[in-house]
C-alpha cells in the first residue's frame, strides 16, 4: 500500500471477535484460516493537502468503512498483514495439520497431545472419548493460535448436534470449560454453530450465559433474522454459495421485491445481474441494524472486488488473496490533485459506503419480515435456496467430523 504505514488497529465494528491486547512476542504462525485486519494510517496530527495527497488503494479506502477478513491460509505469503486478529479451529482445519507432512508440525503435536487427554478415559463409550479427544484437540490448536492474535478464536461446536438445542449447548459449554482448563477465558472464544433452528436457539442460550456465538451455514433472510432475534453475535451469510444455487436454479426469482426475471438481465453499475447473495447481505445489515444492533454481519463468499466494494459498510467481509490484490493494486484519485488536469471523468471518484446504519432506519421491512419468528414460521419461510443449502452444508461439516473422529477413534477403541 502506497503511502501509508501498515499498523494493526482494534477492530471498530464487531466486539465478538474483539479482546484485549496480548503481551510478549508472537511466533510464527503457518496454519489455520484467520481473520486479519490491515489498516493504512497516517500521523493523526500531520496536515496533508488535497494536492499532496497521493492516490488511495481501494483496499484502503474499502478499509474506512468495513473490517477486511482474508480468507487465505498463513503458509501463504500476507505481503501486507502483520499480525492476525482472529482465528478459526475447526475439524477442517484440524483434517489439514493431520495431512500435511511436515510444514504443520508444532500444531499436529497439540492433535497428538489430545489423543491421550486423560478425561476421555471415563468417557461411557468408545465414541463418546473419541468426540471428547476431538474437542480437545480443537482447544489445544485453539489456544495455540491466540498466542498470535489479538482478538478471539471461533472455535466449532459438533455440527453432528446440530439439530438438538440440548446437546449443542452442552457441547458448547464443555469447550469453554476445556479452554479455561488451559488458562483461556471465554472472552478470547466465540463458539462457531450451525444456524438451524436447534443451532440458533442454543445460540440464544449460550449468549444468555455470556458466552459469544457466531452462526455460519446462513443463505437466506428468515435464518438470519432469527439469529439475530436470538442476540447471537455474528452472522455469517455466504455470498458466492447463494449466488451459486440461483445460477443452478435460473428459473426462480432472485428479489421477491425487486423486477421479475424479465427485467433481471439488465445489469446494475457493478456490471452485474441482481446478485441474490448480495441483496441478501444488504437486507440482513439493514434489519440488525435497524432491530438488533447489537448482531454484526459478516460476509463471507465474495469473489470479485465489486462484490466488496458493493458491500462497503458492512461490519465485516471475508475476502480471499485473489480479491484482496485486486482491492489492493487498484488505486483511486480519492483527494488528489497532480495540478495538471481538470478533468478527472476516468478517474476513480470516492468510496462511499454502499451500508450505512442511517440507510437501515431508512429500509422498508414487511409485518411479515419483523415478525417474531417461532420454528414453524422459521421451517415454513426458509425457502428452498436457503433448505438445500443449509442441508448440504450441515452434511458436509458431518462428513468432516466423522473422517476426522476415525484418527481418534483408533486409540479409543485400543486399535493402535
């Protein structure tokens, strides 16, 4: 980034992944997905005139407006990120230190370690230690990886619970107590769930407890909204996997409040046909903005760099290294002035952020989005994109726990 100073600031938008600042240094990290937060700064004090000011990213100018969350994992080269902020252990992330051969080393160890937690001992079957061996195995990397961010871990509850409010609560419950085991509070944890109706009331539960949830698996508007009518902390809905479905499904209506497909083809200034993914997005950050303040959006699943800058404001975005070049090599006259020319027609104008609060309040809900949602009215108005995404997801989130718990499952049963 041209220009500026790269620092790691607090996040502004979304406390649940936010804590306290960490002391001591920080070793090298060189798995697991993370959530990073890089900001271009400049002197508070130091006055810059409009023709001084060199051209802007709009990596940096996006920055202004939202946190950026690169998708992108820490073996890969982060010319532009110095530290993370956040980090996710999940039973995918665990399958990927299992399978590499050497570059993972000091995390497989942590895995190792939990194979032989003495806990797992008095579970009442084979199955039940070799869940608990997981579990553990998730803190242990878990509690590795806060050792180099300044924010908190998602750590993932068993998708396998995911249509028993019960059993997600407990199993939610039993990994804040394995990470206090180890000196972690709940604090530096967000528990990551499934929003299925059982998942978003265990939701509810877990943050009347003061514990912070974040609900993934989220491709239509009645799952979000629930979630937020349950205080959950973060909303995960996935841009591409929606976009994906109705390109599969051209035959459905992409905006039930919008043009019919008639109309559909005409493309916004993005370039673009109505994107369902993005819409979604936008009227998910106008309802918590409006209704529940206090839940924060973040999308995950942009491809391009118009789908991120369509989204400026949003509390956050998850963004791969492709896109984030692109944001980052492409420069804006945002506030200069070379003296040369008058006319800047061609030239990049500001970023203004597409979401804004003030454009919640603004929004226009139907009685029938506000209402309070129960889970018959959450089957009934799921929709069909959002049923068959959700089923596909949970089950591929299972089929991740099961391989996994086989390499566990081994030394339970005494099979090694």
């Amino acid at each position: 980034m041209q220009g500026s100073m790269l620092t790691l600031n607090p996040p502004r938008h979304c406390p649940a992944f936010s804590a306290g600042a960490r002391k001591g240094p920080r070793p090298t990290v060189r798995s697991a997905r993370l959530a990073v937060r890089v900001r271009a700064t400049q002197a508070a004090d130091a006055y810059i005139s409009p023709s001084s000011r060199t051209a802007a990213t709009e990596l940096q100018a996006l920055e202004r407006f939202s946190e950026i969350v690169p998708d992108v994992l820490l073996s890969q080269t982060l010319q532009s990120v110095e530290a993370p902020k956040a980090a996710t252990s999940s039973r995918g992330v665990l399958a990927g230190i299992l399978s590499s051969p050497s570059s993972f080393g000091r995390y497989k160890f942590a895995v190792e370690q939990a194979r032989h937690y003495d806990r797992a001992a008095q579970a009442s079957s084979p199955a039940e230690a070799a869940s608990l061996r997981v579990d553990k195995a998730l803190v242990n990397v878990g509690s590795m990886f806060l050792e180099n961010v300044s924010g908190r871990v998602s750590t993932e509850v068993d998708p396998r619970a995911h249509d028993s409010e019960e059993a997600l609560v407990a199993r939610g419950q039993s990994l804040i107590r394995l990470y206090e085991e180890v000196g972690v509070s709940r604090d530096r944890v967000v528990l990551r769930i499934p929003a299925t109706w059982a998942g978003i009331r265990a939701a509810a539960a877990l943050e009347a407890e003061g514990i912070a949830t974040h609900l993934v698996l989220v491709y239509g508007f009645t799952q979000g909204a629930a979630a937020a009518q349950a205080g959950v902390s973060v909303i995960q809905p996935n841009v591409g996997a929606v976009a994906d479905w109705y390109k599969r499904h051209p035959g459905v209506i992409k905006n039930p409040k919008g043009p019919r497909e008639a109309a559909l083809a005409v493309a916004d200034e993005y370039g673009e046909s109505v994107n369902p993914g993005l819409v979604l997005v936008e009227t998910l950050y106008h309802y918590v903005k409006r209704f529940h303040p206090k839940t924060r959006i973040m999308a995950s699943g942009l491809r391009t760099k118009a789908e991120a800058l369509r989204l400026a404001g949003c509390d956050y975005l998850v963004v791969g290294p492709r896109v984030l070049e692109a944001l980052a090599a492409a420069a804006t006259l945002e506030g200069y002035n070379d003296g040369l020319r008058a006319d800047e027609d061609e030239a990049p104008g500001e970023l203004a952020p597409a979401l804004t609060p003030a454009a919640a309040q603004a929004h226009d809900f139907s009685d029938q989005e506000t209402a309070t949602l129960d889970r018959a009215l959450f089957e009934d108005r799921l929709g069909l994109a959002a049923r068959e995404l959700l089923r596909e997801g949970v089950a591929r989130l299972i089929g991740d726990a099961e391989r996994l718990e086989a390499y566990f499952l081994n030394l339970a049963g005494g099979q090694e």
